[in-house]
C-alpha cells in the first residue's frame, strides 16, 4: 500500500491511519489483545517516501532514533514517548528492553483491556523499575533488570521478554544468562531445546554473531544436535570448544564423515565465481547454500549435493545479466555448462547469457 499523509494524518491502508506528533492516535486501527494493529507503521517510522518523513517530522530527532531500532508495538512506544518524554528517553537508553516491557505492560496482566492513556502515565510516572517488573507479575530484582538491559531494543520482543522471565527462574539458565553480553532470541531458543544446550561458548557466538553467511546458528547447532540424539549420542559433548564459526562447521563436517554423510561444505569450485557489470555469477559452496537456491528458484538443485561432492559437477548463482542457476559438469578434464535456467525451470537463460556463461568458462580454465 502507497502511504498518503493528509491534514497531519498518514494513511497507509485501510485499517492504518495515524495522526502525527504530538497527537498521535492510531484511527481505525484495531486492537487486538490489547495492543493495536501496526503492521506498517515501521516502515512509516523508517522509510524515505515524502509522506512518511512529512508524517514524521514533528517527532524530536532522538525519541524518533530510538523507536526506529524497535521491531514491534511502535504504536505503544510512541504513546508513552509522548505522554512522558522524558521518562521514556531516560529509561531508553538504560534499557531497550524495560522501556518496551513498560509501555505495553498492560498485556502481562490482562492483556484484553487497555488502559487510558492517563491511568499509563500514573504507572509510568510512579512506578521504579521493581515495582513495575512486580506489577507486571516479573522478578522484581535488580539482576533481573540488568538482564533484560542485555536485550538489545531490535531483539526486544514479548516473545522474548517472556522467555527470558521463564528461564531466569531455572538456576543452570539464570547463571549462564548472567554471564553473557548480550541476550537474543537464538539464547532463549538455545535454552528451550531438549535437553537444553548451556555451553556459555556457543551462546557467545549466538549473541554475538547469530548468522554466517547462509548459515543461522539456530539451524546448525539443531541439525547437528538432532543428528547425535538420533544416532544415541550426547546432543552437545562440545561445551567451551567451538568459538568461531569456522570451528563450529569443521565440528558438523567431521560428525557427518563419522556417520558417511555428506559434508556441509562442498569441495572448492573448479571455476571461481566473478563479480563485473556485465557478468556476475557465484559458486554455490555448501549444502546450505544449495538449499536456499532450490527454495528461491523452485529447482532441484541441492539434489545435486552427491555429484557436486564427488566432483563430477557443481552448481553456481548467476546475478547478471539475468537471475538464473547455473550447473556445470566435467567432462575427462574440461568442465562445460551442462543447465543455466530461469526460476522455476520455466526456460534456459537468454542467447546472449549464455554466450557470457562461456566466454566465462573458456577464460577460466585457459
């Protein structure tokens, strides 16, 4: 839907018109549950369209900072910064995560029944952070606010909130939890796998660096802690030995030798990829990566994995001059395009592609 801001109100869709600063009220919008319907008023918050700025204008430059980081109830966030600026901007930048828990902390009492605006500002403007957390029906402990400070204001989420109140309550989880940086949903998720993963490493790499390239550590560590539990083995023997991303890899490689599977990462491509104006294709390296092209172009290519393993082909993603997937195939010592298609499979790649695709190829392996 194309926003349209008209007499200080933004109109995004049906359901989503929002006066502006500093009388903003969702109109039309629904509430569900207690907190209103906002599936768009992030991008409104975020995007560079006119209207959106124009809407957002009159909100002060670091209260509107803080809430762009936020990733859901912005429609709450914005009532309490605006009901009181200076409490919401204190607590803001003390912690992402009680702000959030504070402005909406109707939902974790009876969370059908919003309260007014003013029966908030009493809430907010005499309650300490203990109170509020034992209002909330949450540990009212300082420890458990500096907890939830680790959450940072993207990754702050009831969701989240909630799991991290759950866990705290476990002593072998609160003692971990203490103990790290930062806390993120890949932590709590970590923690609620069965028998639960408590090795302090791999949730330092959780927080710190969830995603790898394809990969996500949610994905890897389940797939290799599911493999041993199938196979009668420990789920997690690694506690305090895997620290990178690298070693985290080599240890799910050398568990798929041990059991005759194929490796996650595939051999090294006999062709390199290249990134130029005209051409711009890549080797696709790993198990994972063969997955995520299948999903994207609806092909069979991560079917390919056996072949692309024992290097009798290998399979790449072409960017340019058009989006397709690319199988090449060795033939005694040469390597010839063997399929470049479109998604879906609809069609091979243009004429002109593939005269790239083997100019390419033929510079390559002269």
């Amino acid at each position: 839907m194309e926003p349209h801001y008209t007499h200080n109100c933004l109109s995004i869709c049906e359901f989503e018109n929002y006066s502006s600063w500093p009388n903003f009220t969702p109109i039309k919008s629904v509430n569900i549950g207690g907190l209103w319907r906002t599936q768009y008023l992030h991008d409104a918050l975020i995007k560079d369209e006119l209207c959106c700025a124009a809407w957002r204008a009159p909100i002060p430059c670091e209260i509107l900072k803080s809430l762009q980081k936020f990733s859901e109830c912005h429609a709450e966030l914005i009532e309490m910064a605006q009901a009181v600026p200076e409490i919401y901007m204190k607590m803001v930048k003390w912690n992402s995560a009680l702000t959030f828990l504070a402005s909406t902390y109707w939902t974790y009492r009876s969370p059908d029944d919003a309260p007014s605006i003013q029966d908030r500002m009493i809430i907010w403007n005499n309650h300490s952070p203990c109170d509020l957390l034992q209002y909330t029906q949450f540990e009212p402990s300082k420890s458990f606010i500096k907890a939830l400070a680790k959450i940072p204001a993207e990754d702050s989420t009831h969701f989240l909130i909630r799991a991290l109140r759950d866990h705290w309550k476990i002593s072998e989880n609160r003692r971990l939890l203490q103990h790290l940086k930062e806390i993120k949903l890949e932590n709590a998720w970590l923690l609620s796998c069965y028998p639960p993963i408590l090795d302090p490493c791999i949730h330092r790499l959780a927080a710190t660096s969830p995603s790898f390239d394809e990969y996500s550590i949610l994905e890897i560590v389940g797939n290799l802690s599911n493999r041993r539990e199938l196979h009668d083995l420990e789920a997690w023997p690694y506690r305090n030995r895997i620290h990178s991303w690298p070693q985290l890899l080599a240890a799910f490689n050398k568990f798929l030798r041990k059991i005759n599977c194929i490796e996650e990462t595939l051999p090294s491509p006999p062709v390199d990829g290249v990134e130029e104006d005209e051409l711009h294709i890549l080797p696709l390296q790993n198990r994972t990566a063969l997955k995520c092209e299948s999903g994207e172009m609806s092909n069979c290519i991560e079917q390919m994995d056996g072949e692309i393993y024992r290097r009798e082909a290998y399979a790449y993603r072409l960017m340019k001059p058009e989006r397709a997937t690319v199988l090449i195939r060795r033939e005694s010592d040469r390597w010839s395009i063997a399929e470049a298609m479109i998604a879906g499979n609809e069609r091979e790649v243009s004429p002109k592609t593939w005269v790239r695709l083997r100019n390419w190829l033929k510079e390559c392996q002269n």
